[in-house]
C-alpha cells in the first residue's frame, strides 16, 4: 500500500516512523510520503490559510496550494492509478472497523489533514472529480488539526493490512472486526501470573476447555458492550445473536 499525506507539520507524522507501521514500512509493505503543503505556496511568506468567505470566526486552508499538491501526488503515484483521498474532519462519516477494513483494501491512499477552520470546500469538490474522497471523523469531537486522525486512521488500516500482525488471527477478535465481534467490545484479556496482588485469572481460562473459554469469552463480550456501547446494542437481534454464535 501506498499512502501520501500532505500537512503543513509534516513532522507531526514522525510517529508513522517507530512501531508497527515503522516496521510495516521497512518491510516494504507500506510507502508512506509525506508532503509539505507549504511547498506548493508562491509568496514569500508561504501562506496557506486566508479569512473566510461571508465572515466568521478563523482562517480557511487556500484551495490554490491544496489543488497544486494533490497535482503532485497524482503525478508522483503508480501510473494509471489514483488515490483515495481521505479526508480527516469532524463532519465526516465515522471511521469505524469496517472502514479502516475497506481502505485496507485499496492500494493507494492519500491524506489531507486540515487546520484552521478547514480547507476551501472547492478543493475537495475538485478532488471528486478525479479520484474517491472519503471525509470521515474518528470521533464527535474537534482537534487543532487533522494529523493526529491521520495517525489513527494509518495504524488502523495498516494493521489490517497482510503481514502486518504477526499472528493473522490477532484482529479476527479484535472489538468491531467483521463475522463474530462486529458490533461488539473485546472483552478482558489475562496473562501470567496466575495470581496477583490477591486477584486471581478467571478458572475457566485455566480449564483447557476451548470450547468453554470460547463461550465464556463471548459472553464477557457481550457483557461490555452492554456495560460500555448500549448504542451497538441495539443494531443486535435474537437472530443476529444466534448467527454470532454460529460463527464464532
Ligand atoms: N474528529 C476529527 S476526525 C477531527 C479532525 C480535525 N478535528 O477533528
């Protein structure tokens, strides 16, 4: 997979640089490029944002620097290819399991944090035109910037991606992932000590009895997600219910 971002803090995405998509990309299974927004300015003072159009409070991200760098990245990508763009804001659709799953499935994505109030509304009507655009939020809530959901969305995706996860089964129980966990929580996980400052691991997960564990692990599951998401709750129903069961 290939993955462009442009920012105006490209060293925001250092952190694209250690861990698991570090290792991702020195193994050759991610091609991150990052883009300095600013490079594609023409005044002295490399301006990126100006007033908003009809008044209000903060500055617009200038579609001019926006439109020459996605410019840019098609160019430098795969020939006959293109990306898809992603752009990280609050009024997007929600990045959720499924999502990150689906971009996974696309070789090529590129992302387009915004600061300011956002970026000129132009650019990204422009960007339909030529590529899929994807606006999704990963949570009700406004950060200073879009970089931060960047991080988020890449480890997501990427440790979706084959070969990513050591153990191709990790993310089969991950919360949310698709078959018998969609729509539910993980629940608590255990490792030695058997004992620990008087707190036992459950007996069951010391019994060897898969099939038991199994059972118990669903149940946990399903005990969570009440506890903590009564919202996925209610997208289950006693058949849906059964079928989990029957995939799990
Ligand atoms: N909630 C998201 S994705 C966001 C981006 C910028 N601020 O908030």
């Amino acid at each position: 997979m290939r993955i462009d971002v442009v920012t105006i803090f490209p060293e925001y995405l250092e952190p694209l640089n250690v861990s698991l998509v570090g290792k991702a990309r020195a193994r050759g299974q991610l091609d991150v490029h990052l883009h300095d927004l600013r490079e594609w300015t023409t005044d002295i003072h490399r301006t990126v944002d100006d007033t908003p159009y009809g008044g209000g409070p903060g500055m617009v991200m200038k579609p001019e620097p926006w439109g020459a760098a996605l410019d840019s990245v098609l160019a430098a990508g795969p020939e006959g290819e293109v990306p898809t763009l992603v752009v990280p804001t609050p009024s997007g659709v929600p990045f959720t399991q499924e999502l990150a799953q689906e971009l996974a499935g696309r070789p090529w994505l590129a992302f387009a944090p915004a600061r300011y109030e956002g970026i000129d509304r132009r650019v990204i009507e422009e960007a339909t035109t030529r590529m899929p655009v994807v606006e999704a939020s990963i949570g009700d809530y406004v950060l200073a910037g879009g970089e931060v959901a960047v991080l988020v969305m890449v480890e997501a995706i990427a440790r979706l991606l084959p070969g990513v996860l050591g153990n191709a089964e990790s993310h089969r129980d991950d919360s949310f992932a698709p078959g018998a966990m969609a729509d539910l929580l993980e629940g608590p996980v255990y490792t030695k000590p058997a004992e620990w400052r008087g707190r036992d691991v459950p007996e069951i997960l010391l019994s060897g009895h898969h099939g038991k564990i199994a059972q118990w692990r669903r149940e946990q599951a399903f005990a969570r997600t009440l506890a903590n998401r009564p919202d996925l709750v209610a997208r289950w129903n006693r058949d849906a219910f059964t079928k989990k069961e029957r995939e799990a």
